[in-house]
C-alpha cells in the first residue's frame, strides 16, 4: 500500500554514508530557477504513477550519480528536477516524522 511505497522511496533516497538508524541531514533548498513555475503549477498533486516512476527513478538514479536529479526528473517525465528533489525531501521529512512517533518504549 501507500506505507510500503513510502518506506521504499525513505530507503531509495536515504544519503551515501548516512549509518543505518541514524537520522540524516536534511537536504539543501534546490536552487532557485530564473524563470520559477506558476504557484499553480508547483501545487499539483503527483499522481500514483508519478509516485511510481520517480520510485524507479531513485532506484537507478542512487546518490551520487552525476546530474542524478535532472535525471530523475527525465524519468518521471512530468515534474522537473527541484520538484523531484523537493518531493523526495517531504517524503523523507514525513517518513522521518512517522518513524520517531512508530517507536515503542524500550525502557521496560
């Protein structure tokens, strides 16, 4: 469902060298364009299946392969590369969110 895409997308964009279980930097504002997308356009909603080609994407397109997010942007097709980044960063953010509330008290 939903929850498993989410944690697939989290493991797919987690950052090179970031120790497993420890929370990751967040990631720096996309640079601004010259010419920035109308307020609608940064608002759309994505699609399932923009969900599901940018999760393709994140898997070939691994951190530190050059031009990665201008890549990734070609592959989902419909979104550009600081949306895509800007995407990938809530969902991580959200994912992050929700794992910190998920963990029991092991105090006991």
């Amino acid at each position: 469902g939903a929850d498993d895409l989410i944690r697939q997308l989290a493991g797919a964009i987690k950052e090179e060298g970031t120790p497993e279980g420890s929370a990751a930097a967040p990631l720096p504002p996309p640079p601004v364009a010259v010419a920035s997308a109308p307020k609608k356009e940064k608002d759309r909603k994505w699609s399932r299946d923009e969900m599901d080609q940018l999760h393709k994407a994140l898997l070939r397109f691994p951190a530190g392969t050059q031009e990665r997010w201008h890549k990734i942007a070609e592959h989902v097709g419909s979104r550009n590369d600081g949306e895509c980044q800007r995407k990938c960063a809530e969902m991580k953010n959200n994912f992050a969110a929700t794992a910190t509330g998920m963990h029991a008290d092991q105090s006991t």
